[in-house]
C-alpha cells in the first residue's frame, strides 16, 4: 500500500501544509495510507486529520517512517548533514544553481532517496500542477508596501508575522500607508500574468497602488528597462532561470531613480541567475527589508517563505491544487511524479 507520511515542518515561521484533512479523507478512500505528524504550529487543527481516519505520529519523527513511506513536507529539512534514504515530497531549491542545493542532493545521493521537487511537478505541457504562487505575490507586496511606508517615516522595516486572515493584513497596511502622510506610491510588477504577478498586484490595486503590469512581452528585449527605476516600488515575480534578464543592475544603487523599495518575491539571491543582483541574500521575518543603498536609499524585501503570513488560506489554495496527483502517487513512474525523478536523477549526474 502507498503510505504518505505528512511530516511537521521545522523551519521557524512556517504554518503551512500541503494537506487538508478533507485531501487527506480523499487519499485514504483511494486506498493510500495517511500519517500525519504532530505539529505545534500548522495552521490546520490536527483534529481535522484526527476526524478524517490519519494515523498520527509524533512530531518530527519522519526520520524514523517505514523505509517505503513517502516523506511530504514543504520547506527544507534541517541541515544537519544525514543521509537521505526516503522519497521525499517537498521544495528543494536545488535545481537552479542554488549554491546550498548540492549540499541536499549529496545526502540523497548517500541515502539513496529520491526528491520530487514540488517546484517540478509539472503536466505534459510543462506547467506546473500547484503553486503558492497567489499569496506569495500578495504577501510579497504587502511587507515591500510596509517597507516604503517605513522609509517615509525615516525608519527600516520592522518585523512582520503571521497573519488570521488577507481582511487583518489589509487593515494593518493600509493604516501604516495613511499614516505615513505620503500619497500612494506606484509600483511596476515583471510577471504580471502569472500567478506571483497576480496577488502581487491584486494587493497593490486593493491598497490604492497605481500599478504597470509588465510580462514576457515588455521584457523580450533583454533590458535594460530603465521604467523599473521611474517607479517607487518593483516587485519581481519571475522565477529566475537561464536567460532571465537583470531588471535591476547595481549600476541602478547610484543611479538616478524615484525607485526606492524592491519585493524580490521570487527570492533566488544565491542563484546563479538572480535578476535582481543588487543583494545577495534572503531576508527575514524579523528583518524584513535590507536596505543595500542609503543615498538614494533602496530597499530589498526578499523573504522566501511569504505565503506562511497567510498560512490557512494558502495551505487551501495550494492542497486544493495538488491533491489530484497525490491521487496517483500509486503510481510514481508515470505522470508528475515520473517527470519529477526524471528531472532529479538529471541533476543527480553532477554530484
């Protein structure tokens, strides 16, 4: 029997699950077995999980599951080094030049376990089956929003956090906007017809923002665009990748520009494609922007785990999505889940 085991996750900040009790009920009429650990922080009740029929398990226990059981989590294992010996379901980060991934796939290498890269589950067009992509942008924009309103107080971006619901977040926000004084700044979104370029705009209009919606048809030429620098804020939400152009050269810190806050919601500061190569890595929960020049000052939000702001509506959304190829995880050679190894043992030839 195909066993899932739904682990806890360990980064700090991060509420988020690829599960819902109501998939999982779904998973289990199927003929899958369900695990679900523990988990002190995830967004979802276990009770649910508990209702549905899951067997549970204490938290981070995964190590331990059944040599067979299929590992499902989101955000990174801890990096301590082990060997990798299970299949793993989760966003690995390793597949484009990141300078930690080869770290991962050596221990899977020693492991012998194989990654499915959520990032890579793609349909037979090439397109990927679920992404987080919606609230990444949408969370993206609101702190590179919080970021603007605290330089026009004279001040850094303090911390953010977990937010009930969008209604709370869009309150809070647009208090600090109107109390910053300031009229509404403009904003320029790069992948304004994906999902990320979506939400990030959709905040924006929500909160007054005139936006410019540029996609692959503004950006054919290869740059530079000097457009990015008339606006006040840039959200990149475009996935770096070969070929991707530089929107945002460091030529641009001493530049003459109205630009003063960037929202890298893509976040790959350590990929060897990064298209906003004015930084060099991740921020944080509790530093959220890093200011990169001071005059004029320019600064960097460039969280990687935006959606956990919003954990319960982005665990639906983005369960919803998935839950119909964790249906065919019986079946791993065929399907997602077969185009997923076929693009992890690629990978794996350079290790």
């Amino acid at each position: 029997m195909t066993h899932l085991w739904v682990r806890a996750e360990q980064r700090p900040n991060e509420d988020r699950v690829g599960l819902t009790p109501e998939g999982a009920k779904a998973l289990l009429d199927a003929g899958i077995r369900v695990t679900v650990e523990e988990s002190s922080v995830r967004a979802i009740p276990m009770q649910g999980y508990r209702d549905a029929g899951c067997e549970i398990a204490a938290e981070n226990t995964w190590p331990d599951a059944p040599s067979d059981a299929i590992i499902f989590g989101l955000k990174e294992l801890p990096e301590d080094g082990t060997p990798l010996p299970h299949k793993h379901i989760m966003f690995g980060h390793a597949f484009k030049g990141q300078h930690s991934g080869k770290a991962l796939l050596e221990r899977f290498k020693a492991g012998g376990g194989t990654l499915y890269d959520l990032e890579y589950l793609v349909d037979e067009a090439g397109r990927r089956v679920a992404a987080f992509g919606y609230w990444a942008g949408y969370a993206g924009a609101a702190v590179t929003l919080k970021a603007w309103a605290a330089q026009q107080r004279g001040d850094i971006c303090g911390p953010v956090g977990v937010y009930p619901g969008k209604d709370a977040l869009l309150s809070e926000l647009g208090a600090e906007l109107d109390a910053s004084g300031a009229d509404r700044p403009t904003a320029i979104v790069i992948g304004a017809l994906g999902r990320v370029g979506t939400g990030a705009a959709d905040l924006c209009e929500a909160m007054g923002v005139t936006v410019t919606k540029w996609d692959m048809a503004e950006t054919a030429s290869g740059g530079p665009f000097p457009e990015i620098l008339n606006h006040d804020l840039f959200l990149n939400c475009i996935f770096a990748r070969p070929g991707t152009p530089v929107f945002v050269p460091q030529s641009a810190l001493d530049a003459d520009r109205k630009l003063t806050a960037i929202g890298d919601v893509a976040c790959d500061p350590d990929s060897d494609y990064n298209p906003v190569p004015v930084y060099d890595r991740a921020t944080t929960w509790d530093a959220p922007a890093l200011r990169v020049s001071e005059a004029p000052v320019l600064d960097v939000m460039a969280i990687d785990n935006l959606p956990s702001m919003l954990p319960a509506e982005s665990s639906h959304d983005y369960a919803g999505q998935l839950l119909a190829s964790l249906l065919t995880l019986s079946d791993l050679d065929a399907g997602v889940w077969g185009r997923a190894d076929a693009t992890f043992k690629h990978h794996m030839q350079d290790i």
